[in-house]
C-alpha cells in the first residue's frame, strides 16, 4: 500500500471565517504601515540647526563625507544638550567625542559600517 502524503488544508475564504480576517488585518496592517513611510519627515530639529539644507534637491543615493557625519553629530549633541540639559545635557563621553573632532579627512567619503 502506497502511502499518501499529507496535503495540508486549505485556507478557509468564507466572508466569516478567521483566515479572512487575520488576511483583511495583515493587508490593513501593511497599507497604514505604507503611508507612514512615505509620509514620514525628517525631524524639526535637522532642519533648525541646520543639517538638513531645504532647497537642496534630495539624493538619497548621493555619497556622504566624513564632515558631514561629523557636522550631524555635533548638531545632534548640541540638540541633546539643550533637551537633556536638566540631567546635564547629552553626557561627558559625546561631549569628548565630539570636542575631538578635527577638519582632517572632512572630504574623505564615509564607509558602509563606518
């Protein structure tokens, strides 16, 4: 006797059946998810302190120089110290890095995982 593999069930499409509702639930999940993302802005604060340039046209796979990793980074512990200054700002370890940052190398391209 030959042995049958087992054929799993099918999903269930009936309007009141619970696969068509987990279904409905995962599609309405990533819709909302999907304008989130395509809605999404930069924070007020880049644009305040002046990281993100507004009349630049975006280039999302434009290259990055290490100044200006070094620029964000310097805006973003000045921003934490300002909100944080209640518990003495952003922390003695960013306010060292960041007062070692030099010019050299600013125009070096920035590496993947640098």
């Amino acid at each position: 006797m030959k042995n049958n593999p087992v054929i799993p069930s099918k999903l269930s499409f009936h309007p009141y059946s619970r696969d068509v509702h987990l279904w409905l639930i995962g599609l309405a999940l990533v819709l909302t998810g999907s304008t989130f993302v395509v809605h999404a802005q930069a924070p007020a604060w880049w644009t305040n302190r002046n990281v993100l340039n507004t009349n630049a046209v975006p280039n999302d796979f434009a290259a990055v120089n290490q100044g200006q990793v070094k620029w964000l980074a310097t805006q973003a512990a000045a921003e934490l110290d300002e909100d944080l200054q209640h518990i003495g700002g952003a922390g003695s370890n960013i306010a060292a890095l960041v007062s070692r940052f030099s010019p050299t190398n600013n125009y070096l391209p920035v590496n993947l995982g640098q």
